[in-house]
C-alpha cells in the first residue's frame, strides 16, 4: 500500500488546484454581460462548454473529496462494492478509484457502455 500520508497531501493539494479552477470558472460564467450585442453572442456560445467542464471539474473534485475521505477512514485502496483490494496498479492509474477493475468493468457492462 502506498505512502498514506503523501497520497492524501496529494489529494488535498489536487483539490486545491480544482476548486481554483471551479472558482475561476464560476467567475467567467457570472461575468456581466457585455453591451456589445455581438460580443454578448460570442460569449454566450463560449458559456456552454465552460458550464461543461464546470460540471466535469465538480465531479472530480467530489471524486478527490471522497478519496480523502476513504483515507480518513482507513478503507483506502479497499474496492466501495466487493470490498476487495484494489491493485496498485490501478491505485497508480487513478488514485481516486473506488471500485477494483472486476467492479468497474461490471459497472462499464451494466451501464451499457
């Protein structure tokens, strides 16, 4: 099992640099309007994908938040379903997993993906 600690000062560090980017994202989406009609066009074309990696940088950041928790909590590197081990080499993949590569690929079938 990996170096706790470091992993969770990883994580934490990870979710500093999310909420920034959560943060300099609501700012755009919230910035006035501009008095341009065709620069508020523009703008409101941009909106839509920033919204999108808005909602893509949320559920990272709940991802990370919920790894910090399972560290917490010492279940960390424990499958959330099966509550088998998850291997280090998916640790090192995506250290924010919460389900064995078994449990993510019934997931993957189950969901029809």
């Amino acid at each position: 099992m990996p170096d706790l600690a470091a992993k969770r000062a990883r994580f934490k560090s990870q979710l500093d640099e999310l909420e920034g980017r959560q943060s300099r994202i609501a700012r755009d989406l919230s910035a006035p309007p501009d008095r341009n009609w065709d620069e508020q066009a523009i703008e409101m074309e941009d909106d839509e994908p920033l919204e999108q990696q808005g909602s893509l940088v949320e559920r990272e950041i709940e991802s990370v938040r919920r790894a910090i928790a399972r560290i917490d909590a010492a279940t960390y590197g424990k499958c959330t379903r099966c509550g088998g081990a998850i291997s280090e080499a998916r640790l090192e993949a995506r250290p924010e997993a919460a389900l064995c590569i078994g449990c993510a690929k019934r997931s993957t079938l189950d969901a029809g993906l």
